[in-house]
C-alpha cells in the first residue's frame, strides 16, 4: 500500500480557496486516491476519489497529473464549518480496500 | 437507508475489564473494518471481516483482541483485560459486496472506550 505525505495543518479565512496536496510516490497502477474529511468526535466521511486527471463533485474538485504521484484536494470558497481533518488515501481493489490513514491535514478556517 | 451503527457511543472500562463494541453495517453491505484512533492521531487499520469470515486481521495486537461478524447480528470487536493504552476511539465502517470499481467505506460514528 502506497504511503502518503500531506501538511501536517493549514489555515484559511472564510471565503478563500484552500487546496491540500499529498505526495505518493509509491502509487501502484490499480490505486485510486481517495479523500476523507472528519470533525472532532466522528467518523471520517467521503468526500472524493479519483484515478487520474480531475474529478469534480459538488463538494470538491481532485487534481491528479499524469504520474499520479501527488494529488491535490481543492474546496472552493471555505466556510467555518469546513474546520476538519482532511485525509489522503491510497490504495486499489484488491480483495478489500484495506485504507492505511496518515495523519491528515488539520484544516483551520478562521473568519 | 440508515448509515453504520455502532454502540455504545462512549464506554467506560476499568483495567482488567471486558469491553464489546458493536458495529451494524449499512443495510446491503457485507464488508466489515474496524479502526483505532488515537488522540490527535490518524485511524489505524484493524481487522477486515465478510460475513462469518475474517480476510484480514494484520492490524490486530495479537493477544486479547478479538473480532467476529457473524451470519446474523452486528460485527463485535472484543476487547479482553482492558489496559489503560486501549483508551481510544474505535471506528467502524462497511463496504458493499465488491463490484467492478473501488467503492467507498462508511464510517460510523466510534465508540470512545476510557479505562480507568
């Protein structure tokens, strides 16, 4: 399973643009890049997955270049409420999708 | 369609003491994994269990940890003689029978397990 590297935390103000990058260096060709977001005192929540190129939901947009070793997560316009901790996942359908989970990116919005 | 559950919420142990935390998956979901999160840290792979069987459990500390998801019931993760440093929150989330892409897992919202 392909380690991933992100900041360790980020600040933003209401209103801005906030992108979060991870680097996996050791994506394996069946991986897919998965982002999940948590606020304190629960479970983590899907927010994206990709393969390649760009995936836009309404949530967010993925940005993944062509060698697939780093993605960026990018929330347009912050609000206060998007105060978590953001999580880069990867890993492939290979009999379970056994999800190894770094230490995120604590995200702060401030007003 | 009611999303994972799990219970109880918060439990409270003192050392030496059994604790049993319950997960019920999404309705239609066969897969099984269980997480342990420390403060301010990432969720740790645990067990990954289907019905009545466990894939993989290469996240699990060999002694007093046990899981099981039977054919009929929720998943239990079985904690035996409580050590303060099982003092953690323990997450569960389930997965659709495989299909032809990756899917998602579901997260419930943990147990917060304290021993005293």
């Amino acid at each position: 399973l392909a380690k991933t590297t992100q900041p360790i935390s980020m600040d933003s103000y209401e209103g801005q643009e906030v992108n979060i990058t991870c680097s996996h260096n050791n994506i394996a060709t069946n991986d897919y890049i998965t982002w999940y977001q948590q606020f304190p005192s629960q479970g983590p929540r899907f927010i994206i997955q990709g393969y390649k190129t760009k995936v836009t939901n309404e949530v967010a947009s993925l940005f993944i270049p062509a060698d697939r070793k780093s993605s960026t997560l990018s929330l347009p316009r912050v609000s206060l409420s998007d105060t978590a901790v953001y999580y880069c996942l990867v890993g492939g359908n290979t009999g379970g999708f056994k999800t190894i989970f770094g230490a995120g990116t604590r995200l702060f919005v401030k007003a | 369609n009611a999303g994972v559950m799990q219970n109880p919420r918060h439990l409270v142990r003192r050392r030496g003491q059994e604790a049993r935390l319950r997960c019920s998956p999404m309705k239609g979901h066969s897969h099984v994994y269980w997480y342990r999160q420390l403060p301010e840290e990432g969720l740790k792979f645990m067990v990954y269990l289907q019905k009545e069987n466990i894939i993989d459990e290469s996240g699990m500390p060999k002694e007093r940890f046990s899981a099981e998801f039977p054919k009929e019931g929720p998943s239990i993760l079985r904690i035996q003689q409580v050590v303060r440093g099982d003092s953690a929150a323990y997450f569960c989330a389930s997965q659709p029978t495989r299909a032809t892409s990756v899917e998602t897992q579901y997260f419930g919202p943990g147990t917060r397990l304290l021993v005293l």
